[in-house]
C-alpha cells in the first residue's frame, strides 16, 4: 500500500474508552493525520500522543489548545472530554489477544526474570518506573530489512528502608 | 550497600527451570561474577546472558565451551544440561507478581494500542518480532538520579497476503 | 440439505467485530454467494476472505474495489469501514466454545510439544511464523468418506543471537 | 549449529508426563537419533512418533518391539510402560507459554471463525475430526528462507439428526 | 402446580443467543405447547427441538416448513432466522451457575475418568463421538419418587494410526 | 489390538488420588482383571467399580471383602485404605483436557440449557439428582460402527417451597 | 437511621435480572414495604420472598394473586413475568465482590471440610440438599448487641449404591 | 454401613494442610472417636473442633491439654504443632469440587442477593461477622428422612460512618 | 496544571455505577468543588465522599440534605438515587488495572503476611475489621517531595470460640 | 491466652519462600522473639522486619550481622540465605484466602477509586508508590475495645511528559 496507513478506532473498543477517544480518531482521520504529525505539532512523543488518543495519558491544557488547532475541534468540547486524569488500564484484557501487542507481552514473559537479573545487578534492589517514564518507537532498516526498535527509560527506583 | 549484588536463585523457582540453571547460578556466585563480566567474555547481551541462565536462550557450541572456562564447570557437565533447545515461558505466571518486572508488564498494559497504532503507522499491517529480537539494558545518571533504559530491536514483520 | 449453505453472521457476535463485518455478511447472503466463489474473484485463498469479513485480515485497494463490484457495497462505504488496519483476536474466547474451533484448539493442546521437537530437528531453535504465513483448506472424497484437509504454512523464523 | 538438534526432555516437564517419556527420550538421546529417523523405521509420521514420546498417541504391539530395537530399551520394561491408554493434553498448560506452540494457538484464535465459516459452505453442519485425524510437517526452502508446512487432516463428521 | 409449566426465555439469555430464540419461544408460549408436543409432530427428539431453540442444533428446511405451520410463524421470516448454521456453546459460561445443569456437569467432574476407563476398556483408545451422536430424556415413576433418565449415544471414535 | 486394554493408572494423577488408587489398579492389572470382570463379581455397575478405582465412590464392608478376594490384596490393607468416605472431585481440572472426557463435557456445555427446558416441562421446577443416581455405559454395534451409550439416571428433586 | 430501609435494586445489577425484577422492586419500593411485611402475607420466609425478587426462586400461582394484591400490580403483567422456571445463579460472580456475601462464601470456604467431616460422621457418605432445603434468617439481641443467626435445612441424600 | 464412619484425611489434602493435620486424624483413627465424643470433652462444638483438626480454628491452652489426654498425643508434640495462629482458608480450592461442599457454596450462589436484602432490612447497613461467629451441625429425622441443619450466627457489624 | 484537578467520572465506569453516581460527578464538576470541600461541608473524610460517590457508602438523611444543598441537586432526586443501602464492590475487577490502585495491590500482595505476622503477635488470632473501619488520606511534603500517607484504622475482632 | 503468640511458619507454605524463611522463624521460635523485639534492635519497623523474614524485604549487611546475632544463627549461614535480592510477591494467591489479609483487599476492592479520587485531586495525575514505601501497625485501646492503625507512606510520583 503506497500512502501511510491512518490508525481508525476499531468500533468494538469504544466501550472502553473515555469520551474523547472517539472524538479524536474521527478528527485526525478527515484531516489524514498520522500521530507523527500531530507529535511534532505538540511537542511530544508519538507513543505519547497516541496513548492520549487512547485515554492512556493526560493532556495539559496546552495539549488541549494545540489538538484544538491542529483537529479543528472545538476547543470546549475537547476540554470537557480530555480534563479528566485518566483512569488507566481497562482497554486491553491480558493476556493480550492483538498479535502485536502479544509480541511485547511475550518478551515480558519470557526476559521478565532475564531483565530483573540485570537491572538488580546494575541498580540493586529496586524496580524501573513505569510512571517517571517515557518510550518511544524508531524505525531502522537494514539489508534484512526493516526494524523496530522501542526504547523505554524509566526512573531507577531503590526501595526504601524502614 | 558498597558491593555490586551478584544475582541468585530463587530456591522456590528451581521446579520451572531446566536443571542447568542451579549449575550455572551456583558456579556464577562462586566466582563472584556479574553477568556483564560473562557477558563481555561471551560476546553477547548481559540480557541474553541471564536469559540463556534462567533456560530462556540457547547456548551454541562456542558458548559452552566459554561458560565452562568462565565458570570452571566440567564441559561435559555443562553440555549436556544446556544441549537441548529451551522449554521457553515456564519460569513465570502472568500477571507477575514481582513488581520489577510487574512494571514491564504494566507498560504493555497501559501503551499496548498506542504502540500498536504508532508502528501500524510507521510500518503498515504487521508485528514486531520478539524472535528476530535483540534486547539490552543501559544506566544512565543525571542529576535525577539514574534511569534504567531498556531497547528491544524486532525485524518487522508484514502480515502476507493470501 | 441439497444447496450449499452460505455462512451468515451470528448476532451476538456482532460486538466483537468491526463495523465492516455485517456490511459484507448480509451483501454476500443477498448475492447468496460462497467464500469459494468471493475468493476466486479476489485472487486470494478462501480463509483469507473468511478472516476478512470478520475483520482478521487487511483488505488492500484492490480488494475493496473488488469486493464493492462482487458484492454491490458502495465502494466509499466499503473504504470508510475496511481501511483500518484490523485489531485482531477479539472475536473469540479462548478456550472456544464452538465444537469446530475446539476440536483444532485440541490439536494444539494435544500435539503441541509434538510438534515443536519434530519442527526444533527439522530447523534448530526458532518458531514457525504466524504471521509470513498462509493457510488453506480442501475437501477431499474418499471411500470412508469426506476430509477436511488444512495447510499452515509459515516461515521458519530462527532465534536472534544477540 | 552444524549437527541436527536431537529434542530432549525438559526436566520441569517431566511430573505432567507418564512414565516412558524419560524412558524413551533418555535413549533417543544415548543413540542420538532423530525422530525422523525413528518414524521411517517404524512407518508412523514423525508428529505421531513425537506425540507417542510425550504420552499422547498410543504404541501399537508392533510399535513397543520396534521401539525396544531402535532404542536398545528391554522390551518388558517399555510393555509395562507404554500398554496403558493415553491420558491426553495434560502435558501443557493453556494458553501456552512456549512461543513456537502459540503461534499455533494464535492460528486457532484469529483464524477459528474463518475456518469454520469455509468448512461449514464446503460441508455443511459439523466438526472436523480430531480424532480420525492425521498431521504432518514438512520443511521447504525457497530464496526467501525455509518454511514450516503443517498438514492437518480430518475425517468431517456431520451433526446426527435427532 | 396442575398444569405442566411451558419453558420461557429468561431475558438476560437473549443477547447471548441467535435472533431466532425470541422468535421460537414466543410463539411456543403463545401456542402454550412444550416442546413434547413440538417434537412429535417433527419426528424428532424433544432435547433436539430445545436445542434448537436455543441455537444449537441446526433447523432443516423441512423443519422450518413444520415450525412455521405448528408455531404460526411466518414461514419466511423463520427461513432467515434459522438458516445459520449455528455457532454453538456461547450460552452458557462454566462452570454453570444453574443448579439443574450444575448437576451435569457434576457427573462428569467426578465420574469423567471412570467413563474413560470402563470405554477404553470396552472400546479400545477412542471417544464417543458428541456429534455423530443423539440424546433423549425420560420420566420414570416408581414407589420412591420420579426419576429422570437421560441417555447419550455417541458413535465410538477409534484414534487414527498415523 | 487383538486383547482387550487392561486400564492403568497414569503416574502423573496419582498425587491427586487416594492411597488406595494405586494399591487397586496395580492388583487389577497383575491380575488382568478388567472392570467388567470385577463389576460381575461385586455385583455393582463397571462405572461404579471404576469410580471406586478412583477414589470417587465409597466401597461397602462388603465391597471391600470381595476386592481383597478378586485382587488378592490383603483385606486390613484394603479397609485400612478404603474406609474413609471419598473426597470427591478433585482427580480432574475443569474443563477437561483429556478428549474423551471432553466430549461429555462439550455435550453439557452445549446441550445443557435445553436438558434443563425439557426436564422443566416434565417435572417442574427442580433438579436431576447427581447423589441418588446411578449411570452405566453400553456398547452397541450396528452396520456403521460401534456406539457407545451412556445412561444417567437421577431422581427428580422438586425445590422446596418455604 | 430511625426508620427501617427498604432495599431497593441497584441499575447495574438489572442485565443480570428477569424482567420481574425491577417491576417487583418498584412496587415494593412505592408500597414501602419490607420483605418481612410481604413474606407475612404470602406464609412464606423472608428469604424465599427476597430469592423470588431476585429471580431465584418460584412463584406459585397463589403468590402471583397475592403478589398483585399487596403490592399492587396487575396480575396478568406478574403472571407473564413469573410464570417461567428460573434460571438460577446468574445474578453474581463469584468469589462474590459484595462484603455481605463475602462473609457466607468465607465461611464455606474456611469450614468447608469441616462440616462435611461432621456431616459424614452424623449421616454417612452422602450431601446434605440444597433443593429439598429451606432456610431463614433471625434476629438477636444481647448484652454485647445485635447477632445474625442464619439456618440451613437440608434433606440428607445418600449416595445411591449401584 | 452400621457402625459410624470416622472421618480419615485424604493423602492428596496433607500438603495443603499444617502438620497438626495428619497427627491427630491418625489419633482420632486409631482411638476410633467421633468428632461428637471429642467435642464433648473439650466443651466445644463439634464443627470447631473439626475446624481444629483442618487447621482452620485455633487451639487454646487447655483444648491442646485435653486432646492430648484423649488421643493419647504427647503434649509438647502438640503444643509444637498446634502453637501457631491459623493460616485459614488455603485448604480448599474455589469452587469447591467436593458435592458436599458445593452445595454450601451454590446456598451462597443462588441466596446471597436474598440474604443481604433481608439483612439489611433486618439490621441496616453492615455484615454479619464471620470472626464474631458460631456455627453448629444439628441432624433431625422425620417421615420424609434425615435433615441436616447448619446454624450460622454472627454479630451484626454495621459500617462505621467517617 | 496549576489549579487543582477536579475528579470527573470515566464514561465506561458508569455501566458498574448506581445511578446517583453520574448525578452527583456531573454536580459537582459544575460546582468545580473538590472532594475536600465536600468533606468539610458534610464533616465526613474525603476517602467516605469519593466513596459515596463511587456507591460503596451509605448516605445518612443528613448526607442527603446537605449534598443536595451544595450540588445543587433537588434533594427528592438525590433521596431516590442514594436511599439504597450500598451493592458494594462492583466498580472494579481485580486484580486492578489502573496504576494507583494497583499499587495499593501490590502492598497487600508484598506485605500481606507481614501484616499478618505482626497483627497476630499484637493482638492474637482475629482480623482488622474493614466495617468497622475508617480511612484517611494526608499530604505530606519534605525536602525529598512530596509523599501520600493513607491511614486504615479497624476495629479488632477475635475469633469466637465456640 | 496470657502470653503474646509467636508468629510461626506454616509448613505449607514453605515451598514457597526462600530457604531463609525457615531458618529465620525457627530460631525466631526458640529465642520466643516477637518482631516488636527483633525490630527494636535492628532499628526497623516491625512490618519490615516480618517481610524480611518471608523473603519481601531486604537484609542489609548490618542486619544480617545484627540477625545473627539476636537469633543465634552462625552469621556465614544468614548471609548466604539472605544476600540474594528479593523475588517478591510469590508467597500468595490473589484474591487471599486468609481472613486477616483478605480484609486488606477488600479495603483496596471497595475504596480503590475513591482512594484514586482524591489522591489526584490532592497530588494530580501520578501514583503513590509502593517501592519509595514505608509502613507501620500500631494498636490503640479506647472504650469500644482494640483498634489496628495501619499507615501507609509512599512518595507520590508524577507521571513524566513525554
């Protein structure tokens, strides 16, 4: 397929959605908006402003302000729709069944105890936060082709005494 | 605590893994290693290192002979018990509940769709693969403090048509 | 029953598929045609354009502009419902309840290992793809009476060194 | 790897497997044959002999003497292991872990509806046997790699009408 | 209570059953006839016809011609509602919650692998088909209360040799 | 197989089983004793017998006496391992793996909501006893093949009013 | 709070619910009467009136009358809603959520094997019915304030010997 | 059966279970004495000193005295094996697959929207305790047969306000 | 964002909700009131707000009266929507998706038997009410940042001996 | 009972701790240590000091002297039990099945959102973590009897922008 494809809502998500979601989607397909796009015009990571599509992540009011320009959405309506802080989680059911997204899962089942060695022996006793965090997606290609790469960097969090 | 922690085993793990795990954490605290000591004399991924560790990576042949030098493991030893291909997946029940790799888990929870809407984007109809796979883990301090960054590189997969 | 029957929708489904899938059910009953008879038109394999219609599969231009002639959708409607990229594996829960699906899902419960020790000496350590991977069905007669043959044909990915 | 694997027995495998399995793998590996080799002996498919190893197909008289030759295992001690009735599917938990086995699993689950919705116009109301059932796998190479090729075959039963 | 009681549908069912259950079942309560009744008059088995109703067994052309006479049904409108093949065992969740079915599903919890045992021993290794098969329900009365007597037939299913 | 299969009892559930299970299938196969044989001599159903086997049903002094006759197992041994009043149920995991067992399951699964409307319309509202019940397995054999026929007899138990 | 309170349905449990339900529900509401003031004028407990509300119980044809006399509904609307068999144990998932029930599932939980050891002492090999059953709920009051006493009355059933 | 059974412990429950377990079943066996007799001589109700031997129900002081003198159990033995505070609940998978047990939990299933309505009605908003709590077994005979009747009784706790 | 968040309601909650909690969100966003403000008015806790809120507290007539007259709400609406003694429990599966409450999780998973430990040896054997109960949430801030102190204070209850 | 309970391990829960745990409680018993005692020389909360002995929290250097010290085991022996990093979380089921800890859960169950609510309403988007944690049990005494206080202390962690 020539031109990029534009990621749509499947209609059967919308139940697990936040009100925005729909609103966004619909917006950023009639203008053909990849969330390349849309990043580079908010100044934030694509992965980032998809997950604000899927109500994963909050939108700061300039967020709001931007995504009302760049969408030609009403800038109250977008606010009433996107002021709430996001209730996380609840669009996937685990294991996830998305082919895609089993991959990542995958990795975590299978490295999970791998990364824990590592990190532990690295940082100490500890975890990586998944809050003060951010990840993004590049896109390689070499001879064999072409590659993903995702890059998550987390705080090093050491656990408390006490 | 001033000394680098050098990972061991769980007891209450053993039961989900191959039998050349005891071996090689056994051998690894006794000779004081880290797995990025073994890693560099491997030439491989400290991530990959851990996993072939836990009986989720296979050893070659020249690995074998590496580890057993490392190690001070009979060779025979070492090859029979790392010989087969691995048994991958066992070692964890999903959710996890360590809260290490807890957090991983969490971020395919809460990014999954973003990241499956923002490579659908970039690559087309597809997935990422977690076979054609590398991965590693980096420090990085700033005045913060330190950050776990981790990379996972996967050839692109394109569905075919049929 | 003498005529071939012509798979319809099931309404409970209906909300775990796309919006595309009713759509194409109820013209392809109205033009009482066959999967068989889609498939030759489309130049794709039967399965395809089964998974297709219920929105596991990608449809490409082409095959919109084919199915809109085939079917008598108007392309536009057809375009508007098709040209997201599917978010698949929803339709079902697993284990599955319709005695078909079961019987396959019990070929995997049953000759899983079988089959990763027959695959893992035919080609190393590696997984067969699910995704470069086609897949067909045939009948076939005999005098003990009718077969249904199924291929899976995927390409061998080995496991990345790293 | 130059050599050809041979598949050995996962220790932590071994509580949900009968008997014989240690029994039988412990003497392919000692003769280091593959199970290519020994289902040309035995005139069975490689799957079938595999499924035989991990318990879930069952050893005819002739099978158990052939085996006993082959594998240099006293022909009484295989009798008594090996004369019971399989008791199946027990080996694994499901969903399954191990990558190669679910991508056979994800088969099921994006491509289940799709194969009943062609199956059903090709024959009507019923189940494709899992039991008057055979499976092969094959390996073909063309330039763009190697392909896994699995053949299911199944007797078609139609529902009785009662 | 004197009269015998007519099955209804319990409404929360419906969204998990085939549009064609409502129908049948109104116009059943309507006629007040059970399913007694309707079965004779289509020569077939009472738990067949409830079946049936309930989306799991399919209708014949025949016996849409016989339901729409007996039921008073538009013989057109039940052609469509019926002429599905159905996408059975979505009904129910199991473990069932209702007492009566619970009970079932009792027997074959505890008395599973006795069945197993007395039929392999009968029949060699196999199963009893639950497709080539066919079901009833009878009433018995003696000195001590009613009892209710259900027989299974199921065709023996002998493992192929592969 | 010429010789009828004499059942044994599968390594991997005995930790799920009583102490007597293993006591009473070794005998019964030293003997080559098959349920049917036993059952004669007990004067009880081969379901019965085999669900005694199992742990799933209680033997009588009597029972108990004639066992040890048949089997040749010292009579204290056999009291002191049979005299509890069985724990019920816990021998299988839910839903079945094993195929054979399956299949009854699936005819509950998918049958199960129509039993329950056919049993209403004859009894009323109430249950199918599982307790004051008896079952027995048939074999049948006509011009296509061997039918296996399985009879569950329960006493019909009104719900109280109060 | 002074006067008694009258539950009332919660929305989000009226899916699960027959359409009896929320009808009986709001007349009790409206008429502001208590289970007890009800169950009074039926001659039936409290319990099996709050059970016939929720859909868990029966309805005799004379309960329907008064029914409709206390609490004001038409009769013929109440006898198209209650006339059915229930389908019974849909109303909750279990491990139930709400603290209440919580506490009575606990109780099962923790004495489980408890009663059924005493129960087997008292009665032999047997389950005390839960069909043949009735129970009820009082009150009573002490120094150390107000305690719960719920009865359970079950018919002993013994297993059948066969 | 005569003489009353005596309850014996299940081998596959003991690694489910304390130590104290299989000790003093073995006492209880071999002095052959009923739950009744013991209770009588520790004043205490027959399910609690079940409880007890399931390790569900704490033993005081003077109860571990007076079991040792009754089962002849040295006392520092089982003042060791008795000291600790309970570790409830982990006996018993959920659902309970033991018939007896199930029939509690389906009580629970099927009433406990019925319970909570009357409760409340009763006593307002809280829970009855099941710590504040007593429970006993009670067997009454009729012309209809045996009747089991459990008494559950809590203190009522109403929600604090805050 | 520099002005406190108002905490609105996820439009895919309200299915589990009663339906005075849209009421009451919708009242108190027009208000721009936060859930402190509503705590002083009525003199309760934040956490008993929320949670009346969310449907998991009873409003006293008091509570009514005054919520009435800071949200504005018509106090017969809010009488008919909040006079319901709670269903409690419903809003949220578990183990829970959302990162907050997870992290709550995931103390009581870490810490549970610490907490256990540590209670039984203050208090001997019972349990910390969750009825009896109340809760707070504090902010503290230091040079560190700023740190959430929830504080759970419950009644003590000891197990009856009985 | 007068004295303080010891808390002591549960044999079955020994598979799944760490081979420290027993040691740890064992010598706990003998010296009849309470945490209150162990945790004032050691400088740390009680709460801490029991995860510590189930393997959840940490040993530094200095406890581990300190450990060997009160408890009177070799310190070479603690060392090498406790100087691996914990593989928290493994110790429990969810939902609990213990009384005491599944009041916790319950608490999270019921209040998880309303705990959310305000938490951001006081700290906006973030969590309150459960690694930069700390937590204490106090017992306070008034008139109504005894009251656990339970207080729990985590850093509150913005989510990062990105």
């Amino acid at each position: 397929m020539a031109s990029k494809p534009i990621t749509t809502l499947d209609a059967s998500l919308i139940p697990r959605l936040p009100s925005s979601s729909p609103t966004l989607f619909e917006a950023k397909k009639k203008k053909n908006l990849t969330f390349e796009a849309i990043a580079k015009k908010l100044g934030r990571e694509e992965v980032a402003v998809a997950a604000l599509f899927y109500g994963q992540a909050q939108a700061s009011p300039e967020d709001i302000k931007n995504l009302s320009d760049i969408l030609g959405i009403p800038s109250d309506k977008l606010e009433t729709q996107l002021m709430g802080i996001p209730d996380r989680g609840r669009t996937m059911d685990m294991p996830p069944k998305e082919p895609l997204i089993y991959r990542l899962y995958e990795i975590v089942q299978n490295y999970g105890y791998a990364y824990k060695a590592v990190l532990n022996e690295k940082f100490g006793d500890g975890i990586m936060s998944a809050i003060s965090f951010s990840t993004k997606v590049e896109k390689e290609t070499d001879d064999k082709g072409d590659w993903a790469v995702i890059t998550l960097r987390g705080k090093w969090l050491p656990y408390s005494r006490f």
